[in-house]
C-alpha cells in the first residue's frame, strides 16, 4: 500500500496531485503545511473528502530554510515512520525544496519534486553558485542514499518527445552523424522575470535540450564534452515589473574542442493566458530535420488542429539516401490509443499521470536527478548569463560538462585545509577572486604583525569568520610572499580542479 505525505498545497498540489491521489485512491496519510495555513488547509482537505489525512505543520519563520533543524526532522520523521511513508511528492514553494529532499534522502523516502528543484531570489553571483552547490549536496546524498529525487518534468513521458528522441537515436546511430542544430522557441503568459522563467518553466525545456544533446553520447568521437552560452535577456532594468524574455546562444564541444551542436533557447512571454506555442526544429547535419509545431489557444478549435488546445504536430524531412520516406507527418493523436483519446485533459496531464504512476510503483521512471547534471550545467551557465547582462557584462559563459564536485566537500582537499582567523581589512596586502565554476576562490596575501611575516593562502567561499585556508604558506620577505601569491593568482585561474590538486600534492 502506497502512502504519500504532500508538503506543500500550491497551485499544481490542488490541481494535479490532490485529483491524482483521490482518482487512483491512493492513500494521502499526511499533509505538510505552515503554521499559517493549518486551518484553511483542513479546510480544503475535509471539502475534498481527504477526511483520514493527518496534518504537520512548520512555523512560518523557518520556511526557506536550507536544513530543517534537528527537533523538526525528527518530529516529522517520527510521523513518517508512524505512518508508514513511502513517499513524498513536493506541491511547496520552491525556496522550501532543498531542506524537504535533504530530509527525505537523508531518511531513505522516494521523493517527487516540481520545478524549480532548486531556486533564488538573490541574483548576486554567490547566491546563483550556491543553488548549484545545493544541486551537488544533493547529488551525493542520493548516491548514499538507497531513496532517490525524482524531477517532475512532463516532456519526459510525452509521446509526442519520445517519438522525436527515438528516431533522432536510430538515425544518429544508423548514419554515424551527430545532432547538429536545434532551435527550442517557447511563447507562454507568465509574470516572471527571465531568471525566474528559466528557473521554473525555462527548467523543462533545458532538460529537453540536454535530453537532445546527449543522444550524440552513441557517437564516442561526437561525445559533448564542453559548452558554451551566449545570453540576452528583454530587459535589463531589475527595478522594473516588465516581463522579460530569455534567449540564448549555445555551442556544444567534442573532446578535441569541435563545434558538433549549436543551439537557441528563446523563452518569451506572450503576456495572455489564451496562447501557448512550442516550437522545435532539430537538424542531423542534411540527412534528417524534425519540427514540432504546437500552437494552442483556448478558442473553440478542434483540440488537435492548430490553435487547438492539444496541438502538436511533428514534420519529419528526411534526405532521400536514409531510405526513408522524404516527408512525414505525425499528429499527436497518432500517438495514443482510442481509451487514453478519451480522458480528460490534456496530453500533457496524461504524461505527468504517466510520470506519477512510475514514481509511486516503483518501475524505472524518468526524471531522476542523478540523471540532470548537464540540464543544471546548462541552467547555472544560463543564468549567470542573466547576471552577466543585469551588470552590463558582455561575457560568454562555460558549460562545464566533467561534473567536477564542489571544491570544498573534495575528500582530496581536506587535508589541504587550515582553519585561520578572518583578518582584518587593514591586513590585506593583495587579494584576488575567481568565480571558478560553481565555487568562489579567494587569493590573499596579508600581513600578521605579531608574527612580523607575510601569509599566504587560498579561501573557499569566504562567508564565515573562520576561514578555510589552502596552502597557507608565512614568509619573512614580501617579495617572497608576492610570488607565491601570484603562482596561486595562475593555478586557481588557468587550471582546472583535478590539475590544481596534482599541484597541492607536490607542494
């Protein structure tokens, strides 16, 4: 028997999980829920006949928290275990996500999360590498962890994308040649600033941009190593309540530094709540170009025509050496048998069915996040673009594609560490700080006087009044001091992090 515990009642909880949980009947043991929001939340309960469901509720002032404190976890994990949890399904906002999947991971429960997974509203560059470092807590965690995060991502299981990835798969593999170009436009209403709108519905077509890229990993020679963003964004002004609209130019890299994918990602808002278009168009150098066309209002269309409210079309053009037909055309409802036709909703309610369904049985369902690094690369490399262009900074961003862990959980570098007392300003001879990857790295050269000698070392993600130095060198010259200060200045900014530990080792 399954039992859920919802934290959280959004938007997507009532419309979507609430009706899903009560059509399959499956048991909802325990909502999750502020302190404020107890008694309206049993009162939608009890309208919704969820009469058996228990409540816990977490005091306003800790909702976006990073960790729930220790009393908190274990009172909630006591409910849990008295109400035999099996998993948990996340309908809460999205500042609350990352202390709900470290408990959840942390006491071996399936977690489902909407997205954002991870979000801030803090555009300055170390709250944007912090999501990332979340990102990579999280990924260790659910490897030690015999529970794992699940990404609600709807394009996952719509049968109109997996049938654009299956023959993109045969073709790449059959014909040796890689996926050369693909263009994702996205048209939705939204109030979100662009940075906002990439973390949120920007997030499910990233993934499918990453889905795209790595069916090249079938070629070993075409195998994406590396990347690029280019980013603009509508609107540069943050004080102002104008929506804005993303759009990116991406290069993807071989090992030997080959162009093989270029790509743009334009997500705009059509400011009305009666349109939403998708439009894709891929290319397989010139043997095969797909386009998916999905234009659909609320006017009283046919729902699979376009301007209906389940338009979805897919062109193949296809070079006439494959042996395949030059022209095909594939409607949506070409996808689905006459029984899943007949549901309400829409296609896409029909592929987050499918996604739960998979999550709560246990069957191999997609979305997992161990399987989301290059998407979060590629969201966290879009999103500094953002900042780039808020401070007028006209800079090409990297996709890092070797998934280096974050700097300071490396095992390797521990024993590096010496845990030194924050100088004073006045101290500071020479400081320099590089922004590398999702890590903040601070060189500094200072003078300690009641030493009468000069210190050298390298900071992590300087926040704290202890701070963690690595390779913490004294001198009694300040010439001396100063060269070692440079050497440190080249290595944190011209060598990647497993080159920098070799040079830790030898020193």
């Amino acid at each position: 028997m399954k039992n859920v515990a919802l934290i959280g009642m959004g938007e997507n909880a009532k419309n979507f999980y609430l009706k899903y949980l009560k059509k399959h009947k499956i048991n909802l043991a325990l909502v999750v829920d502020l302190e404020s929001k107890k008694e309206s939340t049993l009162k939608y309960l009890k309208e919704n006949d969820f009469n058996n469901t228990k409540i816990f509720t977490l005091e306003d002032a800790y909702k976006n928290d990073e960790y729930l404190s220790n009393e908190t976890a274990s009172n909630l994990l006591a409910i849990c275990n008295l109400l035999e949890i099996t998993n948990i399904i996340l309908g809460t906002n999205a500042g609350a996500h990352h202390m709900y999947l470290d408990f959840a991971l942390k006491n071996d429960i399936n977690v489902l999360t909407d997205t954002p997974v991870l979000t801030t509203t803090d555009m300055s560059r170390n709250a944007i590498n912090k999501v990332k470092k979340q990102y990579y807590e999280l990924f260790e965690l659910a490897k030690n962890s015999k529970a794992n995060i699940k990404v609600m991502n709807e394009k996952k299981y719509h049968k109109g994308y997996e049938k654009v990835k299956e023959v993109l798969s045969d073709v790449v593999s059959k014909y040796q040649t890689p996926i050369t170009y693909i263009d994702i436009f996205s048209k939705t209403n939204n109030s979100l600033k662009s940075f906002d709108n990439l973390y949120q519905n920007g997030y499910h077509f990233i993934d499918l941009l990453s889905d795209l890229v790595k069916i090249n990993d079938i070629l070993d020679s075409d195998k994406i190593t590396s990347g690029e963003v280019y980013t603009k964004v509508a609107n540069n002004d943050l004080n102002t309540n104008e929506e804005e609209n993303y759009h990116g130019l991406l290069s993807f890299y071989n090992e030997q530094g080959n162009t093989i994918t270029t790509a743009n990602l334009n997500l705009l808002n059509s400011n009305r709540d009666d349109i939403k278009q998708e439009r894709i168009n891929i290319e397989v150098g010139n043997l095969l170009t797909i386009q998916v066309h999905s234009y659909q209002t609320l006017d009283m269309i046919e729902e699979n025509q376009v301007g209906g409210k389940n338009h979805f079309d897919i062109y193949f053009f296809r070079n006439p050496i494959t042996d395949m037909k030059p022209f095909k055309i594939i409607h949506i409802s070409d996808l689905y048998n006459q029984v899943e036709m007949e549901k309400e909703g829409s296609y896409e309610d029909l592929a987050k069915e499918k996604f739960l369904n998979d999550f709560l049985y246990n069957k191999n369902c997609a979305g997992d996040i161990l399987n989301q690094e290059l998407s979060i690369e590629i969201l966290h490399a879009c999103i500094k673009g953002i900042y780039n262009n808020y401070n007028h900074k006209n800079k090409v961003e990297k996709i890092f594609l070797d998934n280096e862990k974050p700097f300071i959980n490396n095992e390797n570098l521990k024993k590096y560490f010496k845990f030194l007392e924050k100088p004073m300003k006045n101290d500071v001879v020479n400081e320099v700080t590089h922004y590398y990857n999702m890590y903040q790295l601070n060189i500094k050269e200072l003078y300690v006087s009641n030493k009468d000698c000069y210190e050298v070392y390298i900071t992590i993600d300087d926040d704290k009044k202890i701070e963690n130095g690595v390779l913490s060198k004294n001198f009694k010259t300040k010439i001396a001091a100063f060269c070692y200060f440079k050497y440190l200045v080249y290595i944190t900014k011209n060598k990647k992090m497993h080159k920098i530990i070799k040079d830790f080792e030898r020193l």
